[in-house]
C-alpha cells in the first residue's frame, strides 16, 4: 500500500495535447464508490487494473492506494458488476519543468470536462504551473472520477 499525494487543476485550453508524450484511452467504472474507500475497475489501453482507495485527508492531498494488475479480460469481467455509469476518458502524459501531468479529457456524460492532476513527493512540494492550467480542484469531491460517475459533469448547474 502506498500514499499518493497529489494535486488536481482545470485545463483551460488544447495546448496540452502538442506537448504530450503519450495518450491512453482509459474506461473505468467502481466496484464500490463510498468516501471512505473507493474500489475502481480500469482498462487501461491494454492493461487491466483492480485499485483500492482510501479516504483523502483533510486537505485533500493525499491517501492510501493499493493497486494490482488483472488481465484485461477480468477487468472487463468485473465491469459488468460495477456500479450504473461509467468514466471514458484518455489520458494524455505531459512534461513540463521535471513534472509529469496527467491530463484528463473525458466523453460521455463528462464532455467538456478537462482535468490535470500532478503526482508529488510530499504535501509540501512546490508546483509550477505551465499556462494550459487553470483553477486548481484539489479536494473538490465533485472532480473525483468516483463522484463524476453518480453526478456526471453535464448534469451540473
């Protein structure tokens, strides 16, 4: 089990996309979705992955994770017992400054929707921000994929 500690920001325009290194179409759905433990299903090009994910602290930059890889098949197998709706999105890897973001764009139900989230060492980590980002979400539930699941980006006010 290890802690990620991360950092979630809007994407305010299409810049991203001519500096990422690599794209990754990810369809995920959760097995269970409470706050205080999530359990996600992904498909992930041609990975399959089971996480486990804790509570955020109070800050919402950090919690626990556990994830193992399962073949793509048992990831598909375990879809069909997943919670109603599904998060579609791909993934772009983008370098900037010695940070690697991930970016977000979503379908479906959450079209228009683009987000960033920076993986850091420590809470206290300085963030450069390269111009694409915009306001930063970090521990804004409403932006977690668990939560865009039942309350879908299109559906808010």
């Amino acid at each position: 089990m290890t802690v990620e500690i991360e950092r979630k920001y809007l994407v305010h325009n299409d810049q991203f996309k001519s500096l990422a290194h690599r794209s990754t179409r990810i369809v995920q759905g959760y097995l269970n979705s409470e706050k205080s433990r999530t359990v996600r299903v992904r498909i992930m090009g041609e990975q399959g992955f089971l996480t486990i994910k804790g509570i955020s602290n109070q800050a919402g930059l950090s919690r626990f994770e556990w994830e193992k890889e399962i073949s793509v098949q048992e990831a598909q197998d375990l879809l069909k017992l997943c919670e109603q709706g599904v998060i579609d999105k791909t993934r772009y890897l983008v370098e900037y400054q010695n940070q690697v973001f991930e970016v977000d764009e979503f379908y479906g139900d959450n079209q228009g929707l683009v987000v960033a989230e920076l993986e850091l060492e420590s809470e206290q980590q300085a963030v450069t921000k390269p111009d694409w980002l915009g306001e930063e979400v970090t521990g804004d539930n409403r932006y977690y994929n668990s939560s865009l699941m039942k309350q879908p980006y299109s559906q808010w006010a």
